[in-house]
DNA sequence: AGCGAAGAAATTGTATACAATACATGAACA
DNA sequence: TGTTCATGTATTGTATACAATTTCTTCGCT
C-alpha cells in the first residue's frame, strides 16, 4: 500500500473521531493535544485542521483553538431542502444523458446497500448512500453539480450522526431502502417528473424523521 | 487597522494576482518563490495555498505544487447552469421572508452598481455584483444556501476574468445593469415566478456573452 | 467583595532546518 | 538509436524552536 502522507492520516482520523463521536460536539482540540495522541508534529495536523474547516466539520478560532460542529437542527433543515433542489436539477439532467448500463449500475448500488444493511454494516450503510445520492450527478456530465452533492451529503452525515444520541441502524435506514428503489424505478422509466418527486420525498422523509427522532429526548 | 495574520496577507494577494492575471492560469507556483516574493516563510504560503484549493482557485499536487486554476468552457458553463437552479431556489425563499426595508435596501445595491460602472471602477462593480446576487439568499435564512451562492459567484467572477484576454469593463456589464432592475422589479412586485425567470435570463445572458466575446478569438 | 491591571500560562502563528518524494538528466547497455 | 536504471536537483512534507497573541490567574486597590 502506497505511504500516505501524515497530513492525510490526521485528516482521516480526526474526520472519523467526529463520526464516531469520540470527539463530541463543540469540544476543543488542540493541536499539541492531537500531535501527541497521532505521534506526528503540528505541521500536519494544522493542514488537516484547514481542510476540516473548509468542510465545515471543525471551527477554527485564530490564536483559541479548532471547535467540533455542532449544527443546528435549522441548519440540518437548510441543507435537507438544499439537497432537495440540487438532487433534482441531478435527476433532471442524469436522465437527459442516461444510458441502459446506467440502469443496472444503479441496481447494483441498490444491491450493495441491501447487502450492508442486512450485515448491520453502519459505515458501509453510509457509504453507499452517498454513492446512490452522486449517482445522478455523476451522469449529469457537471463537475460542480457533482461536487456539491458530495459536500453536502458528507455534511448531512456529519450532521445526522451528530444529532442523534445513540446512532446505530435505526429503522429509519429500512425506510431509505424502498424509497431508494421508487427513484431506481422512475429512472429506469426515463420519468424525470416522478424521479425528481421520489427524491424530494425521499430527502424530506429523511429529514422528518431526523427531527421526529430528536424529539424523544427534547 | 488591525494587523493581519500572514497567512492572511497572502491568502489576499495571491488571490488579488490571479484575479489581475499577474498570474496565469496553468502557471506553476512555488512556495519558495512566493516565500521570497511576499517576504513571509513558507508556512503561512502553505496555509494560503491550502484555502485557495478548497476554493477552487489553485490545484495542488502533491509533491508537485501549486497551479493556477484553467478552468474549461464547459466548466464555466456548467457553473453558470448551477447557479440558475439555486438562484432561483433563493428568489423562491426570499420573497417568502420580505419586507419592505429589503426592497430599499436592493434599489441602494442597484444604485450603488451603476456608480460602479459610471465611474469605471471594475473592482468594485464585481464585488457589488456579487452582493446583488447574494441578496435574495441573505433573505433566504438559509446558510448554507447562502454560502453557496457565494462560492459559486467567486469562481464565476474569477473564472470570467481568466478566460477573457483582455477583460475591462465590456459592453456586457453594462446590459446587466437593466437585467438585475428587470430583477428588482419582479422582486417588489413579490413576483416569485417572474423573479426566478428574470435570474435565469440574466445568468444565461451573462454565459451567452462570455461564449460569444471568447470565439471572437478562437 | 468587586474591579482592574499586570503578569503567567496556554495555544496558535512563523521561521527554519532537514527528510522524503517526484521529476529530469544522463550514462550504460542492448 | 532507443530504453532502462541510477543519480542529481528541485520542491514539497515534517519536525522543532521560538514569537505573538489570547486567555487565565493572581494580586493590589477601592
């Protein structure tokens, strides 16, 4: 395997604490405190921490230190109804250029998600959702379009693992599966219409359940 | 005036030399040369450079270095296309939030343009431009949807100058001036349907010229 | 006790030396 | 002549020492 560069390493992991929670929410992160625990200088680490900022996962104070995020349940909204908008346009296009491979490398997706959630595979889980969310996108033929999908799908999988207490594989992921299959469906049928419908749908049912989950506990 | 951090500084004047075409796309930089330009070590080069990439203005590679973005025409249009969807989508939520003040406070913006034309001042004519654009997301109480709209105006602004020779202040600009009134207008009238269709004219119209001036050429 | 200032401590910001890597050059060889 | 491999050079990547800045603490004053 091809040495990675530590800068890259730190990026990785201190992305991946975020997710798995073993950084909570606002906390404070010091890059001598980080240097220590990755055996590696700050000058990688410092690195990592910009890219972390510019994805919006860490805050950074000059001279105070790097914030974990804590998104607002309106901002998990604001990039729901977001996503909403661009996944459209995405389907709009990806239909316009679709050929019939597209069709079967979609089911796969759908397959391999399935797969995942049937194995309880939570990272997997997420992984793929976020391939099926690009997948419009990546037919689409627009490099930003593209971009921006996969920046705010990462967010919102930031933002959803963040919110949620006790995040395993909720019901809610079951949910996703036929919704997934509804917009597979008017793909396949070249209905640009119903794709864009069952994606709303399937975005804002996301989202409903987010908020409906957070308040047991609010 | 408060001092400036120097990753800061040169964050600014890098920035200020692509946008003046002091450098040019595809030209290769080097953080030893910079360091010696700006008369910094390269540390805070290295933290500027990094900002510049997740904007889309400089691509670095690895053991390589920094290169001027080049963006394609396709690119260009590809952003152009983008930003008429969540353009729109803005218009749509900021006339939902409006009040009256918001309608002064665009009449200024327009007002404040057309000074920017008349005398000439390039510079400045972009960046009320941007804020022209940015006002109806700024009414829209969405970030996210707000940080967008910025970005995407950045990288338009900044790919409009490289890919034109010899950029001024063209004929063009001076047709947007009537379009964003056209804009405006719809905007007081609460207009939602009229708004998004006079964004999507003027966007397009604005692509359309850029085509059109760079075949002059090729 | 409350307030303010001065200094101490913690942390980021910067400079610099050195290491690692990628690319160019050129020599050896078929 | 063309190709491969070794070596050299340029440039980024990393570690570390030190400077600058912010925040915390403590002490003195009212």
């Amino acid at each position: 395997m091809k040495k990675k560069r530590n800068e890259e390493l730190a990026y990785e992991k201190v992305k991946r604490a975020i997710m798995l929670k073993k950084l909570n929410p606002d906390q404070r992160v010091t890059e001598e405190w980080l240097s220590q625990e990755l055996k590696m200088s700050r000058t990688p680490i410092r690195s990592a921490f910009k890219r972390l900022e510019s994805e919006g996962l860490l805050t950074l104070i000059p001279h105070r230190g790097a914030f974990v995020c804590n998104p607002s349940d309106k901002e998990l909204e604001d990039v729901f109804r977001l996503r909403v908008v661009i996944e459209r346009y995405a389907a709009e296009l990806a239909i316009e250029n679709m050929t019939d491979e597209d069709v079967v490398e979609m089911e796969k997706l759908l397959k391999r998600e399935l797969e995942a959630y049937e194995s309880k595979d939570f990272e997997a889980f997420l992984t793929i959702n976020s391939l099926i969310h690009a997948f419009p996108a990546k037919l689409s033929n627009n490099t930003f379009l593209l971009q921006e999908i996969e920046r705010l799908n990462q967010w919102s999988d930031c933002y959803l693992i963040l919110k949620d207490e006790f995040y395993t594989i909720p019901t809610e992921e079951a949910k996703s599966i036929p919704e997934h299959h509804a917009i597979l469906e008017a793909f396949r049928n070249r209905d640009v219409d119903k794709m864009c419908d069952e994606i709303e749908t399937h975005l804002l049912s996301t989202l409903d359940d987010l908020s409906e989950r957070k308040s047991i506990f609010s």
